[in-house]
C-alpha cells in the first residue's frame, strides 16, 4: 500500500472534495484509502495569522496542491515554504478569475517549476489517482553499508504530529514515518525525552497493521510513555539515531532574499525542524555561521531542515534556513 501526504495550500475548501476529515487542531487532515493507496492532505487552520503551522504542515507532506484564488504576498510565502522544504512534485490549480500566465512566470524560476498546472477540480483527481509512489520511480539507498557487512536495515523514524490517551488502549501517538520501517513489538526511542517506548499496535488509515514503511501516515498505540510526556514534533527513532540540540547550537544559514530585515542579536526569533518550533536567539558568525541559543532541548536526524523566522514581520516573515549536522 503506497502512502503520499500531501500540503494543501491557498484555497482549502476543496478539502472535502478529496477526502474525509480526520484529525483537526491548528492543522486539519483529510484523507482517502483506495485499492493501492492512502491518500493525506493536510492544511493549516490558523494562517495565514500564524505561521508555525504552515510550516509544520509542509512538514507533514511529500507532495503539495496550490489552490490559487490570489495573487497575494501570503501567496508568495507558502511558495518560499514549499521550495525550501524542497517539494518538487505537485499540482496548482487556480480560479477563473488568475491569470495562469502570471502563475507561470511565478513558476518558473523557483523549485517548483515541474507542478503540474491544472484546469479543474476533476483533473486534479484524476493526476492523483494515476500517480506512483516514489518507491516506485526512483532508487532511494536507504540500507547502510558498514564495511564488509551486508546490508542492514535501515534506521526508522518517526515525527509525532498528535498524541491523546485512549481508554482500554493507552497512549495513541499520530504521526509520519520518514525514514525506514517499524513493526509491532519494536523497541524505540522517545527523543528528546529518551524515553524507551514499545509499539504495540499499528494503525494505517483505521486498519490494523504489522508494518509500516516510509512516508505511511500512522497511529501508534505505545507503552512507556503517557500523553502528557509527549510533545507535536518529538521524534521517535530506533535507539542510538537522533541526535539532541540543546543551549548553543551552530547553523550555517542561508538567507531568503525576500527576508529584508537584519538579524539582530536582541531579538527572539523562531526556530522550526521538523514539527518542532523553539524561540531562540541569535548571534551572527563569520562565513554565514549562525550561533542559536534556545532553552528546550530538540530532537533532529542528520541533515534535518531548519528554518528561522520572525512571526512578527510585518511583510516576508521566513528569514532563511540550514541544515541540522
């Protein structure tokens, strides 16, 4: 069964068009099973007024749809947002009265130049239903190699988007697996606390499973931990893979050009990897060096994505990002 966890942008009222509502906080999940596939689209209650969750939903995702009824600068953000995570697979389609000219010039000179630009609602049912899984065209190398070993399973984990206590089962955590696979019984880790945790069941679209791969959307009912202990954006990871940022952390950043404010050092800004969002403070280093001081430990895999921003700008509030090393 293929997973594909899709970012809905701009217009959402179309959600319910694609699928049925599940969980809704800050960030509401639609979703639709098919013969060989389960489908997410998730969305963003409180933006554009907030800009945590967009960028948590974004998170979420592999794959987006731009649902353009404006040309506006909040329009201009999700853009920035999609093209810094890095989603190049997706749909925009756009009201009648955009000039898809326009959308196109926009298109063009960013990472999202290969969306596919759609007419209508049913045509963007119909690219959905014909699209393949990543598994499926490309060749990922997600096994180790550790010298003349053979190859080892790939090391799992697991981003928490929600977490709620169950009566009769416990512990339910929701959440996406990025990297490798899980399986009932498993032995994980609960980062950044560093609890031991243990799956004991596993949901795929309210069917139980055995086994989950990357990119499944999944609900866990878990024991070693209760739902006060965990946290939107904690990492559950086999033993020994995430790493812990804690005080000073250093970041070699990139800019986003549209960010014209300077980075004061007495100013807090945000910080963003993967669901987590700390508020931090900065001070500039030589050779675009970023020294980040926050209170809160975090939790991140290698190469993980940062993103700094200032929630209260008054245009451009993404200030640019980095990788997590």
């Amino acid at each position: 069964m293929n997973s594909f966890n899709f970012v809905l942008l701009g217009d959402t009222t179309i959600a319910s068009e694609l699928g049925k509502k599940g969980t809704s906080s800050d960030i509401t999940i639609y979703d639709r099973k098919t013969n060989d596939k389960i489908i997410s689209y998730c969305f963003p209650n409180t933006y554009p007024e907030k800009l945590q969750p967009l960028l948590q939903s974004i998170a979420m995702s592999n794959y987006a749809i731009i649902n353009i009824s404006k040309l506006d600068s909040f329009l201009g953000e999700q853009l920035i947002a999609i093209d810094i995570f890095g989603i190049k697979n997706g749909f925009i389609i756009y009201g009648y009265e955009i000039d898809v000219e326009k959308v196109r010039n926009i298109m063009k000179n960013t990472g999202l130049s290969s969306f596919q630009i759609l007419d209508s609602l049913e045509q963007l049912k119909n690219s959905i239903a014909e699209m393949k899984s990543k598994a499926e065209t490309e060749t990922e190398t997600d096994l180790e190699v550790k010298g003349d070993e053979s190859l080892q399973p790939p090391k799992a984990s697991i981003v928490v988007d929600h977490v709620f206590d169950v009566k009769g089962v416990g512990t339910v955590v929701l959440g996406t697996v990025k990297q490798g696979e899980i399986k009932t019984y498993d032995e994980l880790v609960l980062n950044p606390s560093n609890k031991t945790v243990v799956i004991k069941s596993i949901q795929m679209h309210d069917d139980p499973v055995n086994i989950s791969k990357k990119n499944s959307r999944v609900g866990l009912a878990i024991k070693g931990a209760s739902a006060k202990d965990i946290s939107r954006g904690d990492v559950i990871t086999s033993p020994g893979f995430a790493k812990i940022a804690t005080a000073d952390f250093q970041l070699k950043f990139i800019k986003n050009p549209y960010f014209k404010e300077e980075i004061s050092e007495t100013q807090n800004y945000m910080m963003s990897v993967g669901l987590q969002i700390r508020t931090v403070k900065i001070k500039v280093m030589p050779d675009s060096i970023l020294s980040i001081s926050f209170e809160k430990p975090l939790a991140f895999v290698k190469k993980d994505l940062c993103i700094l921003f200032k929630p209260d700008s008054k245009g451009m509030r993404i200030m640019g990002h980095g990788t997590m090393e």
